[in-house]
C-alpha cells in the first residue's frame, strides 16, 4: 500500500475553526473527505489564520475550535492514519507563498469575487473591509498549491476560489517557465450548498441556523420540527411545494433512498402527506446519521491530549511538505540564492 502513496492523487481542504462544523459541511465537503481518504493523499488544514481574517478581535474563538473542529473530523470518520491534520498557523511556509502569489493577482480580480462580494455584504464591511479579508482567496491559493493538491473537495460556495488559485497556478507556472504547480480542481458534490433549518441559502456556523454534527438528540428533534417548509401548505390534504421547501432539500442530501424521496414529492405536491409526517421521516435519516458521529465523538473526546499528539504529528510532516514548495517556488520565480 505504501509504495503506491506516492502516486496518488493529492487532496486538501480545511475548514475555518470559527464554530463546531454541521450537517452542511458533511454533505458539501466531509463526506467526501471520509470515503476519498484511502484512495488519495489527503491534508486537512485546520485554517486558524483565515478565521482570524474576520475574527481577529476574538482568537479564543478561534483557538478554542481548532480542537473542536478536529474532534468533529475525528467524529465524522476521518481516520488520522489516512489524513493528515495539520495547524494552518504553524506553517509559516503556508503564509510566505501567499505573501508571493499577493503579486499575481489585482485588487481588481479580488473584488469581483462573487463569494467574497456576498461575504463582505453579509458581514456589513463596508470600508472597514479588512485587507485580509479581500485576499483570503489568494491565501487559500497558497494553502492548495503548498500541498501540489489536485482535489479540493468544496461545497459550491467555493467554486470562485479555485478558479481564483488556477489563475495564480498558471501566471506563477508561466513566470517559472515550468508546471511547477498542478492545476487544482474542485469537488462540488450534487447536493452543492446546503440550505439553514430557515430556509436561507446556506447552512452556515456563523448564522445560527446550522444542525451541528455534535447536536443531541433531541436538538436533533427540534431542529426538524422548526424547519422551513411551504408556507402554504397548511393542512395536510393541500397540494404543497417541493422546491424552496428545506425539508425536501435534506431528504434529497441524506437519504439513500431516492426513488422513496421521489414518490413523497409526488404524494406532498399532490396533497395528502402532511409536513409531520415528512419531518418525522426526515428525523429519522437524520438521528440514524449523527448517532455514531455522536458516539465516536464522546470517545475522543474522553482523551484531548490525544487529540493534539494527532494535531502535532500531522502538523510536522505538513510543515516539512510545505516548506520544500516553499523553497521551490521562491528559487522559480528568482528570488536571491544563499549559494
Ligand atoms: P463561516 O460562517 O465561519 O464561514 P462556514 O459554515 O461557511 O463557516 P467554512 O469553514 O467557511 O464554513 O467552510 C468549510 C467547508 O464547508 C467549505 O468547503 C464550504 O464550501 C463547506 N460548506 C460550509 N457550509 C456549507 C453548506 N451549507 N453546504 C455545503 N457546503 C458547505
Ligand atoms: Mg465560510
């Protein structure tokens, strides 16, 4: 098995430890994480710095997560045999590419990113608009290339900062004069973005509308029983709607079962199934999905200097990966030889 490791094709992707992670990022990005890791090469970054980006007044939320959101990988089946686990803040490597790459792209190209324009629109910036904010897409460009990573397993609000790190991968590769850097590409699965309980477009820690993947059991039951669904459907013999109704949306994220999923649509558009009888099969998915995530989750936790050892060793051999393309990239693109 080891000596094929080297072939494989090389994954990264990371989360901002700025809450616990939830069942969006399981559908948009763990999931695949879980099931690609013993047929790839994979680093996870835990991205502490660009959490401080718009965190920067409070780091001990961000130093508090980094062990949370380990936890949840640990949790969710990350197997730290398989993955590495690595520290952003420790890889200076990591900061030192993005500081390079800062001079291959405009402000121009920044701005017009459509996931940073509603980020910063969201957050209410304005003119306040941090300048680490703006560029954490090229800092992102450093975080994929520093590993020569060819997938970045995302959910669809990332699409625009890969395309953003091959632009960068092409001007650095055309300024070495070489294909130094591989050309990374994203893996959106079909789910793409998954709504909040409240309907609105993205499930998202900082939002409040997020299931974590540590929920209890009865969160759990009250989550589903809040949910969006057709505003309009009232009783349980009106024709409902299917599209826009979060209810259906999950079922069509979680459940194995897609021809069963087609048939309730049928039964819900049609009118007779009511909204308590969908939530509670829905429930039922959902319980029977988090239960072992729960489980696995109390274990480690029983034991966090285990956890850290996880996160030092991970760290240390991240560190040595990308400091050698470090070392790479400043020699390609010319910088002062200490012959
Ligand atoms: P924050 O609100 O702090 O930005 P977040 O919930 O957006 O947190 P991130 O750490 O920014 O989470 O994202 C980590 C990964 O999870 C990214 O690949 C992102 O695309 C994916 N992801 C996050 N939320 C969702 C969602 N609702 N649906 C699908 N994928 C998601
Ligand atoms: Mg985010």
């Amino acid at each position: 098995m080891s000596e094929n490791l080297e072939t494989r094709p090389v994954i990264l992707t990371g989360d901002r430890p700025t809450g616990p992670l939830h069942l969006g990022h399981y559908a948009g990005s763990l999931k695949n994480r879980v099931a690609l890791q013993h047929t790839h090469k994979q680093y996870l970054l835990l991205a502490d710095c660009q959490a401080l980006t718009d965190n920067a007044g409070d780091p001990e939320k961000v130093r508090r997560n980094v062990l949370e959101v380990a936890l949840d990988y640990l949790a969710a089946g990350i197997d730290p045999e398989a993955t590495t686990i690595a520290v952003q803040s420790a890889l200076p490597a990591l900061a030192e590419l993005g500081q390079l790459y800062l001079n291959f792209v405009s402000v121009a190209r920044l701005e017009r990113n459509p996931t940073i324009k509603a980020e910063i629109r969201q957050r209410g910036f304005g003119r306040e608009l941090p300048a680490g904010f703006l560029c954490y897409p090229v800092a992102q460009a450093a975080d994929i290339t520093g590993f020569k990573a060819n997938v970045v397993p995302v959910g669809e609000d990332q699409i625009p900062m890969i395309e953003q790190t091959v632009e960068i991968v092409r001007r650095v590769n055309r300024q070495s004069g070489r294909a130094l850097l591989p050309e990374p590409e994203a893996l959106v699965p079909p789910v793409g973005r998954l709504p909040g309980i409240d309907g609105a477009a993205k499930m998202s820690k900082s939002t409040g509308n997020a299931i974590p993947l540590s929920a209890s059991q009865e969160d759990i039951r009250q989550a589903v029983r809040r949910m969006y669904t057709d505003p309009g459907h009232l009783r349980a013999s009106d024709p409902g709607k299917v599209e826009g109704n979060v209810v259906f949306t999950y079922l069509d994220a979680f459940s194995d079962d897609a021809e069963g999923v087609a048939e309730l649509k049928v039964r819900y558009r049609r009118g007779g199934l009511g909204d308590m009888k969908v939530k509670g099969h829905l429930e039922e998915i959902l319980q029977r999905l988090v239960w072992p995530i729960r489980q696995r989750r109390a274990e480690f936790a029983k034991d966090p200097g285990e956890v850290v050892s996880i996160l030092r060793a991970g760290t240390e051999k991240a560190r040595e990966i990308t400091e050698a393309t470090m070392e790479e990239v400043r020699s390609a693109l010319g910088l002062f030889r200490w012959a």
